[in-house]
C-alpha cells in the first residue's frame, strides 16, 4: 500500500529594492532578519544532513556541486517548524512538513503572511524614499527564473524510474488548472523551430525547463529533478523533490496541485497509474501545452495517439477515481483526498465547457482575465510592457498593489487559522515537536533542521534529539511529554525512557 503522502511547499520569492543600490541578496538579508525584531529570535539551521548532490539514479555530486546553500547567508528555523532564509538572491520559505494538501494550503497561506510582515517591518527601518518589494512569482522579465517547489514523501521500494516515467505525464498537463499565467516568453530559443512567442500563456515556469530527468534546479531544468535527499529514514523513503510547477497565489490551484500530485503518486506506488498514459516528448509537450490557451493544442503519446492536457487529465482523473475506489485514499487523507478528487473534476468539466468559469480559482484565468480587460480598456497591443506590469502586479505581495487579492479567488484558509499557523506548527508531523521546543526553549536550541533538534544542555554540552519518522512527534505522540517536561534535560530524561 502507498505510503503516506507527507508534503510540503519551497517558495523562493522575487525581490526588489527600490531607492537605493542594494543588491538582491542584501535585501533578502534584510527581509529574514526584519522578521526576528518583531516575532522572535532567530534560530540557526543545522546543515549537517544538507546533501543536495545525491542523485536518485545511484551516485553523488556533492563534491563537484559549488554548495546549494551558502552557511554565511541567514538561515533559521520558525516556531511554527517552518525554515525561513536567504537562498542565493531571494527570500525562500519552505513550510514545515505537512500530513496532507489542505494542511500544506494553510501554512503556505501563512508563509506569505510572514513574508508581508517581513517586508513592513524592513520598510520601517529604511531610509525615506527606499523600499522593499516582494513578488510571489517565478520569473524576473530577464530571462531568470526562480522556484516554487514541491515536496512528497514517497517509498524507496518504488522504483525511482517507474516514478519519473509515469509522474511527467502529470507534470506536463496539470498545468491547465494549477498555472499561473504570464504575458508573453522570456526564455528565446526554446519555443520550437517556426513558433510564434505566445501573447499569454498558462505558465511561468514552462518554458524554462530543458531536460526531461536530472539533477540540476537553475540550469537546465529537468521536468523531473532526481535530488535523493530524502530529509528522513534513507533505508524507508524518498523525498520528491518537484520543481515543475508555478507559485499559485489562489488557495483552489494551490490545493489541486498537491492534491492531485499526492494522489497520481500513491497511484504509482500501488501500480494503479495507466502505464500507457506517457507522452512522447515531454519537453516540447509541456512549454506546447502552457503556449495554447484554447486548450485545443494536442501532444503525442507513446501510442500514437494525439491528446490534448485536458484529454490526458480526464484519463488520469479516472484512473484516481477507480483507485479511490480499489484502494481508498487514507495515504493522501481520505477526506482531503475525495475532496481534491470533486474539485478535479469540477475544474476539469470548466475549463472544458468555457475556462472564464474558473477565473475564481485557476490563476492563469484570473490573470489572463485581468491583462485582456485592461488591453482592451486601453487599446494595448499583446508584449506592450504595461501588460507585463499587470501582470507582475498580480503577485505583488503589499496588500494594496496585489490584483490576485482584488481577484474573487476563492479562500479555503480562515484567516484567524493562517494568523494562527505563522506561530505554531502544525499538530499532524513531527513539525509539532520542532516548533514546540522552539516555542518554550528557544534559548536552548542552538540549530535545527528537517530531522533533528539540537539543545545545549548545561553541565551537559550538546544533545541531538533525531526525528528520522516525519510521522512521529505529532502532538498525539509527544504532545504529553511536552507538556509535562520542565526543561530541555528533563525532556531529553523522559525520551530516553519512554522511546
């Protein structure tokens, strides 16, 4: 049976300083640092389980890769177990691990509040006419491109080429309704021999990607990337590491992209996925499909058939139903499953019928409602640059400038919960003791990461609490023993005891 589907989200945000020559990593400082002068000392990230070079076709680069994540930039652990720090040139926050997909909605929902209280606090403290800006988006207009990226929890006993081959064909197409739309192209050169560069299309990320399977993040982009860093028990599980997807500003597209992937993985950790449900040419298919709004582009399969994103998502939609139904959905949350399988269907059946019907929910409608609204008020031609503002504007994270929260999207998070999940963590994963012990201890926690906590214990030095079950340390487990221990020596006395 599939294991469960424990997930999480890494958003690197765009940044800009805006009345000065600052530099986007000096900002960035800036903005992770702003966040412990009004919520809470940082806390140092533990890298001694970084390995971002182990390659899940069975080898390491680790000694030939410069460092994935530089030790001198700012990098610390939040109490509600989320990491928050400088990744190269960008603020990133990944969210603590989460048991399902609306679990991770919320928490990545409370991500952007952190980056919003970041970034007024930082303004704050700036110089008259200076400021810093911050964009949930995935491309700069200059032909870089910055991640949003997704994380599952899946078994080692499941081959990892089984898991790329049957997966991309879920990546390329899931983009109809978890997109989140951009005017125009930026990356030239890889639109295709003779093709027009597309006035609008449904993704930021898709015509960044070069490779169908590798290793890389920032050049040449694989669709499926093979980092074997699984952040837990090495000998029991894989973390898959998905870089193929946008950064969704509405809670729906957020809530299908985890949910549908949650379910198409534990799908092919049963052997229930259509094996020959494969596409022929992954790469070209995935920037093809993004480049046709129509949703009547059609890609070639494996076995010769021609289908379109929407024709394979309805195949894939009912090969989940008739898994839901052999196998039940208790490794993706049984309600939370059947509830993402109603909302697949519903926005497949949409967008089938006339996509402005979902503009409530999927981000590149919304968007691409607002940019054909405003060329048209304004007699715009497509590529004029105050298009592109529209759309960058869409992702603007100041509450005043953002269009996506002047769009009618959809709210799933009640906003009490999101202020909530910016402090504690969630109560399902071991998130909850990291986030706990950071809550009553702060002082005694010198570093933590994903799958350890470290205490200076007086008279004592150093002691590492290892945590390899993301299962274990949930608030059924340990919530008691938290509860009941007077401090870090005491709670260290009874884990030894009692585990």
């Amino acid at each position: 049976m599939a294991i469960p589907k424990v997930c999480g989200i890494e958003t690197e945000y765009g940044i800009l300083f805006k009345g000065g020559d600052v530099n986007p990593i000096t900002a960035s400082s800036i903005i992770v640092n702003s966040y412990s002068k009004g919520n809470q000392d940082l806390v140092g990230w533990d890298y001694i389980d970084e390995h971002p070079g182990n390659d899940a076709r069975g080898y390491s680069l680790d000694d030939y890769l410069f460092p994935e994540y530089e030790s001198q930039l700012v990098n610390t652990v939040l109490t509600n177990g989320a990491r928050y720090y400088v990744d190269h040139a960008h603020p990133e926050i990944s969210t603590p691990e989460c048991r399902n997909a609306l679990e991770a909605v919320l928490f990545d929902r409370a991500g952007e509040e952190i980056i919003r209280r970041s970034m007024q606090i930082a303004n704050e403290g700036l110089p008259e006419h200076s400021e810093i800006v911050i964009y949930k988006n995935n491309s700069d207009g200059k032909g870089n491109s910055y991640g949003c990226h997704e994380n599952y929890l899946v078994s080692r006993l499941t081959p990892f080429v089984q898991i790329a081959q049957q997966i991309t064909t879920h990546f390329v197409t899931r983009q109809i309704f978890c997109g989140a739309g951009k005017v125009g192209a930026e990356h030239r050169g890889l639109t295709g021999k003779g093709h027009v560069q597309p006035a609008f299309q449904m993704s930021q990320r898709a015509d960044f990607f070069e490779e169908e399977i590798g290793l890389e993040t920032t050049l040449k982009r694989p669709i499926v990337n093979t980092r074997d860093e699984p952040h837990c028990d090495p000998t029991k599980y894989r973390r898959l590491h998905v870089i193929a997807g946008d950064a969704n500003m509405s809670e729906v597209a957020t809530l299908l992209k985890l949910g549908t992937t949650s379910i198409v993985l534990a799908m092919i950790e049963d052997g229930a996925f259509p094996e020959h449900l494969t596409i022929k040419d992954p790469v070209q298919a995935i920037r093809q499909v993004s480049h046709d709004t129509t949703l009547n582009a059609r890609v070639l399969m494996t076995d010769g058939r021609m289908l379109s994103a929407l024709d394979i998502q309805i195949e894939i939609l009912e090969a989940a139903r008739q898994y839901a139904a052999d196998y039940g959905l208790e490794s993706v949350d049984t309600q939370v499953g059947h509830d993402v399988l109603v909302r697949w269907a519903g926005v497949l059946n949409d967008l089938e019928t006339d996509p402005l019907i979902v503009a409530n929910i999927v981000d590149w409608v919304a968007k691409k409602r607002i940019v054909d609204g405003f060329a048209q008020r304004h007699g715009l031609q497509d590529h004029d640059a105050r298009l592109k503002a529209i759309d960058l504007q869409y992702h603007d994270m100041r509450t005043d400038k953002c269009l996506a929260l002047r769009a009618g999207l959809v709210e799933l998070c009640a906003k009490t919960d999101v202020r909530t999940a910016m402090v504690k963590p969630p109560e399902s994963t071991r998130a909850y003791f990291r986030g706990t012990v950071l809550q009553r201890w702060p002082n005694d926690v010198i570093a933590a990461n994903w799958d350890s906590v470290v205490f200076d214990i007086p008279n004592q030095g150093l002691k590492r609490i290892p945590m390899p079950e993301p299962l274990r340390g949930t608030r059924a487990l340990v919530g008691g023993l938290l509860a009941s221990s007077q401090n870090p020596s005491d709670l260290i006395e009874k884990l030894s005891s009692e585990f």
